[in-house]
C-alpha cells in the first residue's frame, strides 16, 4: 500500500485502476454517477479491464468469467458509498463472498 501524494479521491481512484489486474464497480442500479463513474472512466481511459454489475442481474456468473478471463491477481472494488446507495453492503459482502470461493 502507498499512500497518493494528493488527499482527493480521484488521484486515489487512478491509482488503484492503475495498479489492480482488474476493476468491479458494484452499484445498486444500472447507473453510474459520481466516484463509481469515474472508476470506469479511468479504466477505459488506460485500457484495463472493468466489469460492472448490479444487485438485480447475473452478476454471479459475469464475475466467474470476468475473473477468469482477465487472470486477475489483484483486484480493485468500487461503488457508490453507503450514505448515497442504502443497503450497498449486503450486496458487497455477498459478492465479496463469491470472489473468495472463486479465488
């Protein structure tokens, strides 16, 4: 772990797209905004590999391939924070849950 030489969150955010195999942006709905969207700018911007996926769809089996296709070593998670996206936990725990079982 390094620290970023600047406090805000979008040198932070670079890096760790930068420095993972690939990125998981978990979101409640299909929509994108703020920090999570910037994630999977960054992502596309450098060329490495995202996947994003809801609480509603077959994010089980997205995140399998996902993994597997991209042999991913380290990973970087993101999503919305709590205060904008109540009940983002339970979905993150569960999918957490998988990665390890995956792993």
């Amino acid at each position: 772990m390094k620290e970023t030489p600047q406090a805000q969150y979008r040198q932070r955010t670079q890096w760790n797209v930068r420095n993972a195999d690939g990125t998981l942006i978990l979101t409640l709905t299909g929509q994108l905004t703020g920090g999570a969207l910037f994630t999977r700018q960054c992502a596309e911007r450098i060329g490495r590999p995202y996947l994003h996926v809801v609480s509603d769809d077959e994010w089980r089996d997205k995140i399998k391939v996902f993994l597997e296709k991209h042999s991913i070593r380290i990973l970087n998670v993101a999503g919305p924070r709590a205060s904008i996206a109540p009940g983002i936990e339970q979905f993150v725990q569960e999918v957490l849950g998988k990665v390890k079982a995956i792993a």
